[in-house]
C-alpha cells in the first residue's frame, strides 16, 4: 500500500517509533541512571587544542552554573546549552578528550533503541502476520527459524531511531542541572550496580542461584561488597559466620534484608543456617 506521495510508507519504521515513544519513560530513567557519578569526574577543557584540567570536577562547576563544555570540543547540536545543565555535561571532555555524549550514545542510546528494535519486531510478528511473513520474505529470513536481532541488523531500523531517543532524552532532561538529574537517577543507578555485581558473582558459582527480587537489590549490592570488603573466602565457609553477619551489619543491613540475600550470596552449604541461627530473632 503507498500513500499520496506514491511512496511505501515504512510501517516497521513508524512501528519502532510507537515502541520507542511507549518507552520513554525507561528511556529517561536509563538516561539519569547514566548521568550518576558524572559530578565527581575532574572537569577538562580543551585551550588552543591541549586538553586541560580546570581543578575542579565537573559538579563544582555545574554547582555554580559555570560552563561544562568548552568551544573546541563538543558536537554542535548540543552547543547552545544551559552552563551546568545536563546537555551541557554531555558536551563536555573526560580526561581522554573523549565527548560524554559519545559515550552516552555507546552506552544508552544504541541498546535502549537495539532492545526497543526487537521489541518492535516481535510485536509486528504477533500483530501483524500478514506484514511480517512479507517483510521475512523480503529480507530472505526463514519464519520457522528467525533471529529478531538478527532481521533488526539486516532492516537498518536502528538508525533512524537512534536520532529520535536523542530526541526525546534532550526534550525531557537537556535544560534541566547536572545535579538534579543524577539525583533522579540514583535509585535506578543502585539497581544496575548490584545486577551487575549479582552477575559477577553468580559467575563464579554453579549452578546460578535464583535472582534476587527488585526491592532486595540495594541491599544485595550492599551485602556483595561486605563480603568483598571483609575479606572473606567464597563461598563463605560456615565457620566465617559471624564475620560475614558482622560485615552485612556495618554496611547497614537490617535482620530481614541479611535473611533476603543469603540466598544470592556466594556461601558453602550450611553457612546460611548458621548466619539465621545468629541473628537477633534467630
């Protein structure tokens, strides 16, 4: 089917776009989850093309409403921006003279729009039959056997997208402060940190244990670095009970979160009812 101007509208493209707009909410928490620990990084600028430290970090000056990009570095489109703001903050250099938008478009922007991408496909594939098994056609891909990944690499629908989340993360969050968006993100922020860490540690262990649930993940990333931190062998042998419940009680947790993370911890078998039995209401 054309439109009036005679050409094929893209409706994987325009459906892609309806994703990507349902999302935009994850988008923006991504976004400010990103933005956490931006702040404490020195701040650099670029002087008749030597990259410099200021002395300052980049919070300092966005504190104080004092520029964070320089007129040497930076992508133009982002240019015009409030000095301290996070578009601003994007435009800066790190101490590679690398722009912080290149980096938030590497590790924001493309997977957020890659997973969007797939979401999209596998929608359409639900949806809309008719138009999937044509588009499959086109792109020579078996129905029977078909890599959604694989058909958004081989349709280049990412592209286009990728200018669209820029987009909406800019309308959303470009004129508003450094620091308020780090604020925002921070909870989210925590969450990442302790998947990441809940993964590094499962990897070490076999088989994986089940995963913790989303309200258990700030103390789970707690507990994770009491262990690293105290020093203790993994997996936990029970004789290192009391260390290990010593070590989760100075980062802070309390009796029923320590009970919610034994289990995604890396003891040896026993150690759990060991630390439960020591427990105030043990």
């Amino acid at each position: 089917m054309f439109d009036g101007s005679g050409f094929e509208p893209d409706w994987f493209g325009l459906l892609g776009r309806e994703v990507l707009r349902e999302r935009r909410a994850a988008l923006i928490a991504e976004a400010c989850a990103w933005s956490v620990g931006l702040s404490d990084r020195p701040h650099h600028l670029r002087l008749r093309g030597r990259l410099v430290a200021t002395g300052s970090t980049i919070g300092d000056r966005a504190a104080t409403g004092q520029a964070l990009s320089g007129e040497e570095d930076g992508r133009l489109e982002l240019g015009d921006a409030r000095p301290g703001s996070f578009q601003d903050a994007l435009n800066a250099v790190d101490a590679d003279g690398t722009v912080f938008a290149d980096r938030f478009d590497r590790e924001v922007i493309e997977p957020f729009v890659q997973e969007t991408c797939v979401l999209a496909a596998d929608r359409a594939r639900r949806t809309r039959p008719g138009q999937w098994g044509e588009l499959l056609d086109d792109l020579g891909e078996d129905p029977a056997d078909v890599d959604l990944a694989g058909v958004v690499r081989v349709g280049e629908w990412e592209e286009p997208l990728r200018t669209e989340a820029e987009l909406l993360v800019l309308a959303a969050l470009g004129r508003t402060p450094l620091l308020e968006v780090e604020s925002e993100g921070l909870p989210l922020s925590l969450v990442r940190a302790a998947e990441a860490t809940a993964r590094a540690a499962a990897a070490e262990r076999a088989p994986a244990g089940p995963q913790p649930d989303e309200g258990l993940a700030g103390a789970l990333f707690l507990a994770l670095a009491a262990v690293r931190e105290a020093g203790l062998p993994t997996p936990v042998p029970p004789a290192e009970a009391g260390r290990l419940l010593t070590a989760l009680g100075e980062q802070g947790l309390e009796p029923d979160e320590v009970t919610g993370v034994l289990r995604h911890l890396p003891l040896a078998p026993g150690t759990a009812d060991r630390v439960a039995a020591l427990l105030p209401d043990g």
